[in-house]
C-alpha cells in the first residue's frame, strides 16, 4: 500500500508473507518475545490466535520498522485489583512486547498509528494493544494522543520493569546492596537449612532432552503457587512444551530448579537472549515458606550467573514486585496502551473498561498513601494458596 513520499505499508496476515520478511527483521528483532522464530512458533500453538497481523513500513522498497502483532479471539479481563469484573470478548491485534522493531522515529511512528485507526476504522479488529511501551517514546506519545477521543486509552497504569546488572561476583553483590536488605538474605540462607536441614540443590536446565524433566517437575511447584489460583504463571501444556522446546534448540533455555531431598519446592524459567536473561516464569511450594525457597533460588542461580560470565543484565519481567525492587538496580516506567475501533462495540467497551481503570486506580492510591498495599497484596495471595 502506497503512502506518499516514497513510503509503503505491507501487511503480512499469512505465515509465508512473514517468511518473506525474515532478513529483514532478523537485522532488526532484539526481544526473544519477537523473535521470528519464536513468533512462527507461537502462531502454530496458541488456540486464541487467529492469524499473524504483522506490519511493515518501508521507505524506497528499505524496511524501516515492523509492528510485529497477531489477531486473536480473547475475552478482555478488566480488574479492580485481582478480581475481574468485566470480561468481554473481542477480535484483538496484539502487538508483542519487544515487537516494535527498527527506526521508531516519531515520523515512522506517526505513519504507524494512523494504519491501526484505519484497520480498526475497517473492522479488522475491536481493538489493538500495544503491550508496555516505554513511557517517553514517540510511539507511546502517539498511541495515547493521536485516535479519537473516545477510542484512545485515557487512564494507562504505569507498569514498572525491573532489572539488574549482573556483578563480577556474588559478594561483589552483597557489599553493594542495603546492609538490612543483605541481611535478610543471610537469614534465608540459614532458615532453608533450619527449616529443611535436608540435602539442598540446584539443579540446571538447558538442553533439549532435559526439557521433559524441567517440566515436570515445574508442573509440581506451580500447581501448588498462587499464581495457578489466579490462572497465571507455568503451565504445563502444549504452548509452553513447544516454546521451551524451541529456546532449548536455539540455545537459549536456561531452566533452574531447588530441590529439598530431591523434592522441588521452587523453579525458575529463563531465557538467554544474547548477553540478556529474561526471567519467563518462577513460583515455590507454598509448604516450604519457612525456609524462603525463591530467594535462595534467585542467589543460588545469580551465584551460578557471575561465575560463567556470559551475561551481562536480568530482566525481571513485567510487573512490580517487593522482591524486584530489592533486587533490582535498574527500572523502567512502561505502560500498555490499547486503541479501540469507532463502532458501538468498541466504544462502549472502552468507557466501562476507563470507569474500572479509575476505581481500581483510587483504591490503589489510598492503599499506597496507607502504606498497606504490600499487605494487601500478601492477604490476597495467602488466600490463594489456601
């Protein structure tokens, strides 16, 4: 599609119109979320996806930027903290963390953001999510000013996105971290051999024909965590055996697991990502509370990290967490934005979602200014785990 100026859009709703952008966004991807193989991949096993929806914009016949999405058949969950209140269903095109790739410029972005008003103008879709955009980038700044007033997302939750530099060693660690917060840890360390004075280890996870034994055993740990309560987390289906699969082929599945006399009471799922560890997944064994199996996970594996030395930073993932902001020497402000389409459908789903949004953000605020909401957060997950 010819814009003007030497510029062209070209959609890719097939995966051999995707193949036939490989060079050019292999030159460009640097997320494992949009990694085209990863991405060929996901469209083959995730039930909800209906098509890819990838977009390209090109200047001179050169690609420029690539919005790497896909159409999907979800239900929308909009909560007033964990609890939904409204779910309704619609045709999305979500494009991926990591997948906005190559020159985002505010030009290219501007170009961008006026094809999504005109795809969903077309009924191509409900809506289109743009999943947590740095804060100060243009295309965050056009997303949120550029649609209709009634279509745009006028009350985005900053998302904050934890990460750390990787130190020379572990002690270097520990001399470099809050005194209290440092010794606490050492306290973590001792509780699991108070607690559980068993023979304690960790176990590593990276090739192919130990993918079966690190999912399984997984399996264990996160059906007992809170997190399955809330249907999220580790899961051991289809999707997520192909995915793990998939980085343990390329090289990048790094799996962790503790064990307890040979019982595991906590994993973690990672990804390396060239210099980068992207942590996927984690859950404990609510049985082993006591004796802090997560946190001695976490040391045992960034021990383990230091000591190889071929990565440089770890990415905690989405979401803000007491134990990230402990850990953590590095943070990002991000915010997932959705756009809806000019139909009744869209509209009115935005106006229920903004008046949600807005009463769950209040009663954030007066959690905050209360200082319980870390309290709040634990209660709810101690139920969960009940």
């Amino acid at each position: 599609m010819q814009i003007s100026n030497g510029y062209e859009i070209t959609i890719a709703k097939k995966i051999e119109q995707v193949e036939n952008l490989r060079d050019s966004w292999k030159k460009m991807q640097w997320h494992p979320n949009a990694d085209i193989d990863f991405y060929s991949t996901l469209i083959t096993v995730r039930e909800s996806i209906v098509s890819p929806y990838v977009i390209l914009l090109s200047h001179n016949h050169l690609a420029k930027t690539i919005f790497v999405g896909r159409i999907e058949d979800i239900y929308l969950d909009c909560k007033f903290g964990y609890k939904t209140i409204f779910r309704p269903k619609v045709k999305a095109i979500n494009i991926s963390y990591g997948g906005i790739l190559g020159d985002a410029s505010l030009k290219n972005c501007k170009i961008l953001i006026t094809e999504i008003i005109k795809l969903l103008s077309r009924g191509e879709a409900d809506t289109v999510y743009l999943s947590n955009l740095h804060v100060d980038s243009d295309i965050y700044s056009m997303a949120t000013k550029m649609p209709n007033v009634l279509c745009r997302d006028q009350l985005t939750s900053t998302n904050l996105h934890w990460g750390m530099s990787v130190p020379a060693d572990i002690d270097e660690y520990f001399n470099n971290i809050d005194y209290k917060f440092r010794k606490n840890l050492r306290r973590a360390q001792r509780n699991i051999i108070k607690y559980y004075p068993g023979k304690i280890e960790m176990r590593g996870f990276h090739e192919v024909n130990e993918v079966d034994a690190f999912m399984y055993d997984a399996e264990l740990i996160a059906a007992k965590s809170y997190q399955r309560s809330m249907n999220v987390g580790f899961k051991h289906d289809y999707e997520t055996r192909q995915l793990v699969t998939l980085a343990a082929q390329h090289g990048w599945f790094r799996g962790y697991i503790l064990y307890i006399d040979n019982t595991p009471v906590a994993f973690e799922r990672t990804t390396q990502y060239g210099k980068t560890l992207f942590c996927e997944n984690a859950a404990y064994d609510p049985a082993y509370k006591n004796g802090e199996p997560g946190t001695n996970l976490f040391l045992k594996l960034l021990e383990n990290i230091c000591s190889e030395k071929e990565i440089d930073y770890i990415d905690f993932g989405f979401g803000d967490a007491f134990y990230k902001k402990n850990f953590c020497n590095r943070v990002l402000q991000e915010k997932s934005v959705y756009i809806f389409a000019p139909t009744f459908k869209g509209v009115l789903i935005n106006i229920i979602r903004m008046g949600i949004n807005a009463s769950s953000d209040i009663a954030e605020n007066i959690a905050n200014k209360l200082k319980i909401t870390q309290k709040i957060k634990t209660y709810w997950r101690n139920q969960l785990n009940k």
